[in-house]
C-alpha cells in the first residue's frame, strides 16, 4: 500500500496539515479498500500547533518508507529548518521519494535545495520571501500548484487539496479522485493555473447557481453542435444576457465552458477506454480531430496519446 508521511515540525498549521490527513486517509478504491496508509510524524515528542500541542504516534524515522511525504506549511515560513530534517528528506528525494508541499510548506521543501532550478509555488503573501530567500527556484504566484514530478508544491491551505486530489489521480486515476473529492465536499474543477488536470464525470456548477439546470443540460449534449443561439434559447435568455450570467457564476463564456466539458469527458474517455483518439473526438462533440487535438494540448498542456499513455498506466 502507498505509504503518506505528513511531518508536523513545531508550528505547524493545524489545517495544512489536517488536509493530506484527511484527503489521502479517506481516499478509497473501487473495491472498498484504503488507497493509502497515513502517518503523521513529527521530531520532537510534543509539537507546538499554535491553538494545541500535538503528539504525533511517529517520528522521522517513517519518512525512509513513505512513498510520499507532505510538508505542511508553519507559521513562521522563514523559521531555520533543523539540519537533521533537511537530511532526511534529501536522502529520500535521493530514494526516489516524492515529496509535496502544502501552502508555505514550499519554505521547507526550498531549505533542502531540492526545488533549486525548479517552478514552484506558495502562499500569494510569501511568493515575494520565497523568491528572495531563495532565487534559483522560479517562483510562479498565479497557479494553484506546481507538480514537477517528483517535487510538487501547492499555494495557499485550500490550494493544498486541489493538490492531494492531483496526487490521487495520479497514482488511481480519475475515478478515484472524483470520490475522494465529493467526500471532502470539494469542487472537482477551480479556475487557474493547473486545476483542469483534476477529471471527473460531471463538471461542477456553483452551488445554488441559478445556471446549474442549463450547465447539466449542457454537459449532457456536449456532443452535439451546440451555438451560442442554441444556449441562449435553451436558457430562455438573449445571447448577451447569457454570456453576462456566464461570467458572474462560473467566471468563463459559455462557449468556453462547453469546451471545456468535452475535453473532461474526453480526459475520462483516454483514461477508461481503449477507444481511438478520433472515435473520442466525435463522442465528445469535436467534428474534426485536429480541433480536438489542438484543443486538448491547449487545455491540458499534452497530445491525448500522451495523456493516455501517463494517466491509464497509473491504474490499479
């Protein structure tokens, strides 16, 4: 079974590191079975967390074993990182361990030198400190997390689940991300930066969002030629109204949307499937698969070949 080190160091804030804990330790596979087993492991006996001490039932001995470990972020992210910590989690980026920050977290994971020549992100308040105290990491402020592979690091504490989620699929897939996600009552999709490479079935709608009816009706007729006219009518609005409600609720055109929908459900076809790339063009509404294609590796950053072959070998 994967294996999740979370380390808790003196000043540890409570919800980054509650976050890993409860998104991979609910996290479930198809079967029922637990998809991780989670260890929160701390240096010290007792750990100061701010509002409470903590007393982690590890010590830094597990991170040697994890497959993954996640560095939460403290409250003060300039605070000198023990030497002894920095060589452990060296030694085990050496073993080939992956490694993940949450929210300023990344100052932890910085102090190791491992993201040195790397992108990574922070907290928007720290991306300024990040970027001067250490300036051989390219530090990105507009994304939501940064996976380099190996290194990942996620911006503010919220953000820190849009990157668990990453992680889940990554390691299972979509179909599993998408469960852990609704137990965490979380938006399977957010706008910026990285967030579309979180797949699900269904695209979110806000909720309580007056467009939800017309955003199901739309995802459920991706395939077909939709216009902006037929939208419209759909929603009994004119164009312009409808484009005007678009950007209040969902803060993207309808036509955008509908675009993007079809290359989740394409996402989830490459990853479930064995269909032809160009069967799965026409079945999520593409007439031509090199519009499809363009648009792929213009939403996903990647071919659909290429994201079958990364994504459907991750599978249990």
């Amino acid at each position: 079974m994967h294996t999740v080190a979370v380390l808790a160091l003196d000043g540890v804030i409570p919800f980054d590191l509650s976050t890993p804990v409860d998104a991979f330790g609910r996290a479930r596979l198809p079967d029922g079975r637990a998809a991780y087993r989670v260890k929160v492991c701390a240096p010290a006996a007792e750990i100061d967390a701010g509002y409470f001490t903590l007393r982690a039932p590890w010590g830094l001995e597990v991170l040697a074993d994890a497959d993954t470990i996640i560095l939460p972020g403290c409250a003060d992210p300039a605070a000198a990182v023990s030497p002894e910590v920095i060589d452990i989690l060296r030694r085990a980026a050496a073993d080939g361990t992956r490694i993940a920050s949450v929210c300023v977290g990344s100052f932890v994971l910085a102090a190791t030198g491992l993201l040195d020549g790397l992108r990574a992100t922070t907290h928007w308040l720290g991306t300024e400190d990040l970027a001067r105290m250490y300036p051989r990491i390219d530090v990105d402020p507009d994304v939501l997390y940064v996976d380099n592979g190996q290194f990942l690091t996620s911006a503010g504490s919220a953000a820190g689940l849009d990157l668990c989620l990453h992680m889940i699929r990554r390691d299972y897939g979509s179909a599993v991300a998408a469960d852990a996600a609704r137990l965490s009552v979380m938006p399977l999709e957010r706008e910026g930066g990285q967030a579309q490479f979180i797949v699900h079935d269904h695209p979110p709608a806000p909720a309580g969002a007056t467009l939800e009816p017309l955003l199901r009706w739309m995802e459920e007729n991706a395939r077909r030629e939709l216009t902006l006219a037929d939208i419209a009518g759909r929603a009994g609005m004119s164009p312009r109204t409808v484009n005007r409600r678009f950007r209040e609720q969902t803060g993207t055109t309808p036509l955008q949307w509908l675009h993007r929908a079809r290359i989740r459900q394409a996402q989830h076809l490459l990853e479930t499937t064995a269909h032809p790339v160009d069967r799965i063009a026409a079945q999520v509404g593409f007439g031509s698969p090199t519009a499809f294609r363009d648009r792929f590796k213009r939403q996903v950053g990647t071919s659909p070949h290429a994201y079958r072959r990364a994504f459907r070998g991750t599978r249990p």
